[in-house]
C-alpha cells in the first residue's frame, strides 16, 4: 500500500512509529526551506525508516534524543548501505523535532576544569593580557 507524504513524496508504505504523525509536517518544513525533491524524498523516507525503528525499540516520543540517530545508523548500516548525507538528514529531524517542541532539548552537562586546566587557562589570559600576544600565538 503506496503512502503519500505532503503531496510530495511516495512511500512503499504508511509510516508507523512515535515519529509518523509528524513526517508529513517534516516534508513540509524542509520544501518551504527550498530543499530539492530528491534531498525532501530522502530525508523523509529516513525519517519514516528511523521512525519504524524507535517503535522496533520500544521508544516514545519524548523519550527521543541524540544517541538514538547514532545507534539507528549502526543497525541500518548492518543491513543497507548507508548514504553520505543520512547522519546529516536525521540531525535534521532531530532539530525539527526539538524546534517544534516535541522532544525537549537535551541539558548540556558543563564540567569543572581540572586544576591543569585552570592553570592553563589563567596562563593564556596572561599572556593576552600582560604579554599582548596574539590569540592564535596563545593557541599554538
């Protein structure tokens, strides 16, 4: 059974998954973005493969975040060959997920510098600021 996706691009069949509701927004997204038909058909057919394969792994919505694209091209590359631009075209999804709210942003973690490294640091602002050396000069 054929799907059609925002008058655009044709699935072999219906997307399933905690992502097929939102592919067709997708679609639409990225033609008004002025992505060719061929990149539009790519991406969307990446979108209803990865979407089958959260639902495969028992993931909900917005339980979806960043290592899910990684571990998803590792078992799609264990059974199809893998395009240059997939990782790319998912990093898409993913970021238009997160731009719609769907699935939350992910907290980035900020770690103490080691005593090293704030040595470090505190010598590259001296040589800045007391020595005036170049930045890419500290950096080297």
């Amino acid at each position: 059974m054929k799907c059609i996706v925002e008058n655009q691009v044709v699935l072999s069949q219906p997307p399933e998954g905690p992502i097929a509701a939102h592919i067709g927004s997708f679609a639409k997204s990225m033609s008004e973005q002025g992505y060719s038909l061929a990149s539009i058909h790519r991406q969307v057919f990446l979108a209803a493969c990865f979407s089958r394969w959260l639902k495969q792994k028992g993931v909900r919505l917005r339980s979806i975040c960043s290592d899910h694209p990684a571990q998803y091209l590792r078992y799609r590359a264990r059974h199809a060959r893998l395009c240059q631009g997939d990782a790319a075209a998912l990093r898409h999804l993913i970021d238009f997920l997160r731009s719609d709210g769907l699935i939350p942003c992910e907290k980035r973690v900020t770690c103490r510098p080691t005593p090293a490294e704030r040595c470090a640091l505190a010598f590259g602002r001296h040589l800045l600021e007391e020595r005036a050396l170049a930045h890419a000069a500290i950096i080297n």
